[in-house]
C-alpha cells in the first residue's frame, strides 16, 4: 500500500517530496524480552521516489547503499552504542490508564555477526562512529542522527507484510521541499485514500499560518492606501494646475469642445506624465536608492522583484486613473459659461477640502495600519521576553508516561519549570471527544488569548479544590455556552502505585470565556520538534480544521480531581537563573538522556526571535519612512495651496487692521476643521472596514497608533501655520489687490 501511494502521486507531487519516513515495528513488542534471542523488531526507514521507482532519501545514503536498498539486501545498519555492551537493561517504556508497559533491551555483544528481523537473519553492520554526534548536538538538514536507531532496506521485506507503528499515534511523515500547494495536498489525499482503502487519513493542513495571511493582507491594504494617498497628492496639484487654465477651457468649451472630450484630454495629459514618471521613479529607485538602503536593511534587496515593480505600478495607475477621473470631471463640471464667480470660488474650496480630507484620512489610516503591523510582530514575543533573555531551555515533550510536572521538578529540582500538556486527558460526553490542553498557573498569568465573550482563566480565581468546579475557556465553535456546567459522569480518579484507578467521580466543568476564531494559543497544535522562534511557541485554533470542541485549563484542578499529574506533551520551559554554567550544562544532558526530549536553549530561541523582528520592521520601514515624506509634501502643498487662493481675502483683512499673525491663525483653524473631518471618517473607515473587508486583517487602533497620528497631526498643523507666513510676508496686499 505504501509503495502503490508513493508511485501514483502525480510527477509535481513526487519531485516536491524529498521523503517519506516513520519508525515501524514487526511484531508487539519492542526490540526483545529479556531472555529472548538477539533480534530488532523496530527500525526507521525514509524512502522518496525517483524517475517512477522508490529509492532511498539522500541523507541516508550515510547508512545504507542504494545497492542495498534496490536488491533488497538483508544488512541492518546499527549504532556503535548497540554493539559495545553486553548487558540487558529493563525500562518502563511507557504509563497509560491501568497499564505500565516495561520493555527489556538488550545490546549486541563483539562476537555477533547477524540479527533476527522478522525471522529473518540480517548481516550486522556497524555504522562509522564518525556519525555519532553528542547527545546535545543539533542536527543540520542533511545530518541524520543514529543514536539507539536501526536502519534495513525496507525492500528486503515482503510486500504481504503488515507494518505497525511504532507507537499508536506515529505518524509517517512527509518532507517536502517547497510548502505543499492545494493541488499537491488534493493529490495526496487521494492517493493515500485509493492506496490504503481509507485506513489511513491525511490531517487537514492551513496552507499559510493565518496569522501570516493577515500580515500579507494588511501589507496589501497598505500598498493601495499609499497608492491611493499618492494620487490624490497628484490630483491636488494638478488640479490647481487646471484652475490656473480656466479661461482656456472655457475657449475650448466656446469653440465646441464637449465636456467629455476636454475630461479625456485632461485625463490623457496627466496620465502621460504620470507613467513615464512613476516608471523613471521605479528605476531610480532601484539602481540608486535601495542598494544603499539595502547596506542597512540587508533583507530589503531580496524583498523586490519584477513582479513586485509590476504590482505597486498598476496599483498606483490603477489609483491614479480613478482619483484623476474623479478630480477632473468635478473641476469640468464647473465651467459652464452662465456659472457665477462666487459659486464657482465656493465649488473650488469644498472639491479642494474633500481632497484635503481624503489625503490626511489615508495618512490616518496607514499610519494605524504600520502600527499594527509592526506591533503584530512583536506582541506574541512581548509575553515571554523575559523568560527567554533569561539562562534556560525550551523543551518539547513527545507525551512518555514518565515525562510528568512530578517528574520533571524531581530530575531537575533546581530549576523553575512552566508546564504545559496537550490532548493530556479526553473527554467523551455526548459521543464526542472534547480536546483539552492544560497550563500551569505560571503561563496562564504569563499569557492571555483574545476572547470573543467572557473571561480568561487568569481573571477568574476559582478552583476545582474550592468549588468542585474546573473553569474551562473552549474554541470559537465549542457546542457549549459561557456560564454552562458540563458534567463529564464517573471519571477515573486517585490512582495506585501500580497505574490503577481506586475509584471514580463526576468532572464538572464550568465555561468561563470563548476564543476568537484563529487566535493564537501556546502549544498549539502538537510540534513534533523544539521551537525555532517565539512564534513556534504558540499555533492558530481555527475552528475550521478542528473536528473536536477544544478546552483550555489548569493543570492544577485536572490534578485535584485525578489525584496524579497528567504526563506532559508540548512546550515546557526550563528556566535555570539560579543555576552555574556546569549546572545549567547539566541540565542539558538530563532533558536529553533522563527525559529523552528535543530542546533549544533560550538564548538560541531569543537570537532568532529578534532577528525574526528587526527583519520584518526593516521590511516595513520604508514603507513608514514613505508614508512620512508623502504627509510632508503634501502639507506643505496644500498649504501653499490654500494659502496663494486666500491671498486676496487675506489682504482685505490686513487692509483693514487685522495682522499677518491673524492669517496664520484663521489657517491655523481651516486645519483644524480638516484633522476633525478626517479623524472622524479615519474611525469610520476602521469600524467599518473591521466588521467587513479588514476583518481578516492584523490591523487594531491602540496607544501607539493615537501617539503617532497625534504627532502627524501636530506636524500638519505647524506646516498650514508656516507656510501662510512665509508667503504673506513676502507679498505686499496692494500688489495683491491690483493683481486680482
């Protein structure tokens, strides 16, 4: 079945699949019983496909030989550490309700040559020691690690033969190249399907972490509102270039020209100087401009390409084409020949103040939206900078029934330990399993996820020891609602020295609060390795790939009801501030040998998690640093705009006694009824755009956003002060009076 899957994937899937592998045994138990002959019941294998026929995975091409593998040898590849004692050892393999499993190993004496497999004899063969690594090592892509493993050709074996898994839930796993496409993972689905006649499922996949997605959108809302700001920059300018030629268009009108072919020969003239212009701009900015940008932001080159040039271009013409079409048929509009003066003065100032009021909005707008961006990168890291600037280690645990709280505090008991455990304990109420993960009081203080209604564990202060009830915060679709006992009836409880429960009980649960869809939750789902960033510590709930209800709660009140700790799955944080150098060093070792679990030092972690940062605000900085010049430039336009068409009224008013100092302020409060307006429809805009099209968005308005458009909004009130006082006082009001 396996082989039939792998060969009849499509070509694209199969040249994306670097491997598929998984560790299997032949018969129940694993390796041998004590007493037993020398024999190897469980071994790894990682196979991939090549021009239509299987083939070994290049990184184990270290163990076996592609000979082997083809002519289906019987070889088993072993670890030197299999073969240097001669001793048996017996372990608890591991502890489930009622059961304590204990599985004998036994290690190959010298004088061995050959292993049972399936009663089958397979020429030993001992691996180069140069392969070994330290327990402590962190492997590369291409290492592959041999400690305790067995490697055969898995042609050796009969194609009639059953393979079970290691354990109940090992997965075999598929490595891929690139991220799998929809049609990659629609081909895999239905492949596995006819393969295995459904006896084995594909696990539903996000293609792009949510999160992701709504940083991608928000930085392509972005793009249009700077898009948008900037045409309506040109607009304002070009517009007051129009009204300049008022009495040419009103020849032309004279003389035949109808309003929609003076529309498009305005429309062409400024679209003819805009492309080329905004093409030249592109260029420039490419060749001159972002290789030294690119010395300081060293992400940044990569970031552009042709494709990116060709987006931004057609969404700035695209802008253009709607705001100038826009702008020039209101100022055509407004040229008839019987249209008064004054009317026509009035019509200038409201399009020029809906222009105005536009601009800032999107200055509003964009400003809230980098804000967001940039707060969005950090704020998952903000709950957990100071465990991860401190001495320690993250640690994944894969669920071994000896890897408990209890446990873990007894091999390292110097250390401060934050637990968590995922799917511990399941519930069956109404014929469906209700999913839990279970925090430690420490992280449900440390951390609280966004809530569409009620309150999270860390604000409700009961406890199961108190009040008999456990407070449980369940996902977006959970079939029950805030404030409702669920009563989960004869539970098993308080267990013995040898795994067996003495005695049954009714759990009840209370529902405290509610997650919001796609909302980022620690430990969550299952990793199968030790995180990489701060972002690994945390995974999206969405409901939509989750067939059970989830629950989240104290690991505390679980623990007064069984009576015993649930073993722990997930992150745990190993924290060793108190701990020397050895110590901590040790410490490494006992998460390695005595827990045998993956692990990465916090200072590891932290490196990368700002690296992760700083790259993604250098990304966003010149769009910021953008969005700071074009506010600039066009205060300071319109200003001087506003300022040249008031000259003649301001001029009356200095004839009659009023001050220079008395424009700048009448400015002073034109501006400020256009930061009011705009404030207004930026709130609009928001609220809206959250209920609507921004909803799966990053975008939020807190106190840094407020801070930063209070500082913009400073910034354009000094410029409409200056710049009427700078023109006013180099202009005499006579002059002014005479000219008009």
């Amino acid at each position: 079945m396996l082989k039939e899957f792998l060969l009849s994937l499509s070509p694209e899937t199969q040249e994306n699949l670097v491997c598929a592998g998984c560790t299997i045994m032949l018969e129940n138990n694993l390796y041998c019983f004590e007493g037993a002959d020398t024999g190897l019941c469980g071994f790894d294998f990682e196979i991939r496909t090549v021009d239509g026929e299987l083939a070994l995975s290049e990184k184990w091409s270290s163990v076996l030989t592609e000979e082997e593998f083809r002519e289906g040898k019987k070889v088993a590849a072993l670890s030197r550490k299999r073969f240097d004692e001669n001793e048996t050892t017996a372990e608890v393999l591991y502890l489930t309700d009622g059961n304590i499993i204990t599985s004998y190993t036994r290690t190959l004496s010298d004088g061995e040559k050959y292993i049972t497999i399936n009663g089958e004899k397979y020429e030993i063969r001992i691996l180069d020691s140069s392969l070994d690594k330290p327990r402590n090592y962190t492997y590369k892509d291409d290492e592959i690690d041999i400690t305790d493993r067995a490697f055969i050709p898995l042609t050796s074996l009969p194609d009639d033969l059953e393979l079970n898994m290691l354990l109940e839930d090992t997965p075999i796993l598929l490595n891929l190249n690139k991220a799998v496409t929809r049609s990659q993972y629609n081909d895999i689905q239905s492949c596995l399907a006819d393969a295995t006649q459904n006896r084995a499922a594909l696990p539903p996949v996000e293609f792009t972490e949510v999160g992701e997605i709504y940083y991608y959108r928000t930085v392509l809302l972005i793009s249009v509102v700077i898009a948008v700001l900037t045409a309506i920059n040109m607009a304002i300018l070009y517009r007051y270039i129009l009204q300049r030629r008022s009495s040419d268009l009103a020849v032309m009108r004279i003389c035949g020209c109808s309003k929609v072919r003076a529309i498009v020969m305005y429309l062409t003239e400024c679209m003819l100087v805009n492309i080329p212009l905004f093409a030249l701009t592109e260029i420039f900015y490419h060749k001159l401009i972002m290789p030294r940008l690119a010395k300081v932001f060293e992400n940044m080159a990569g970031a552009y390409s042709f494709k990116i040039y060709a987006a931004v271009f057609l969404i700035y013409l695209a802008a253009s084409l709607v705001v100038m079409l826009v702008m020039i048929t209101a100022v055509i509009s407004n040229h008839s020949l019987a249209e008064l003066k004054s009317k026509h003065r009035n019509s200038r100032f409201i399009i020029m103040k809906v222009f105005e009021v536009c601009q800032l909005s999107s200055v509003f707008v964009l400003i809230v939206m980098i804000c967001s961006t940039i707060l969005s990168r950090y704020a998952l890291y903000a709950p957990f900078k100071d465990v991860l600037e401190s001495k320690g280690y993250m640690v994944y645990s894969y669920g071994s029934g000896l890897v408990t709280p209890e446990f873990m505090k007894k091999v390292i008991p110097n250390a401060k330990i934050y637990n968590t455990c995922i799917g511990g304990f399941y519930i069956e109420s109404d014929n469906k399993q209700i999913d839990t993960i279970t925090y430690c009081e420490e992280l449900i203080d440390r951390y609280s996820p966004e809530l569409s209604e009620g309150i999270w564990l860390s604000e409700n202060k009961d406890s199961y020891a108190d009040t008999g009830l456990m407070p449980v915060v369940v996902d977006a679709k959970c079939r029950y609602n805030i404030g409702e006992i669920v009563i989960i009836p004869d539970y098993e409880k308080n267990w013995d020295e040898n795994g067996q429960p003495t005695e049954t009980g009714d759990i009840k649960l209370k529902i405290i609060g509610r997650l919001k869809d796609n909302v980022p939750v620690v430990s969550y789902p299952d990793y199968v390795n030790a995180p990489v960033d701060y972002r690994n510590i945390y995974g999206v709930l969405h409901s939509e790939f989750e067939d059970n209800d989830f629950m989240l709660m104290r690991t505390e009140d679980m623990h007064s009801f069984t009576g015993r700790y649930t073993p722990l799955i997930g992150n745990q944080f190993v924290i060793c501030d108190e701990m020397s150098d050895a110590e901590y060093e040790q410490v490494g070792r006992i998460i390695s040998d005595e827990l045998g679990c993956t692990y990465t030092p916090f200072n590891r972690l932290n490196f990368a998690s700002l690296e992760y940062i700083y790259s993604q605000m250098n990304t966003l900085f010149p769009i910021a640093l953008c969005i700071f010049i074009l506010t600039v430039i066009s205060s300071v336009s319109i200003s001087a705009i506003h300022t040249k068409r008031q000259l003649h009224n301001y001029a009356i008013f200095y004839i009659c006694g009023a001050k220079w100092r008395s424009c700048a302020l009448l400015s002073l409060k034109a501006s400020l009824m256009t930061c009011g307006a705009s404030t207004v429809i930026m709130a609009v805009f928001l609220i809206v755009g959250r209920l609507t099209f921004m909803k799966e968005t990053i975008i939020t308005f807190g106190v840094t956003a407020f801070l930063v458009c209070l500082g913009v909004t400073i910034l354009y009130l000094a410029l409409s002060m200056i710049m009427p006082l700078v023109i006013i006082r180099s202009t005499q009001p006579r002059e002014i009076l005479k000219e008009e």
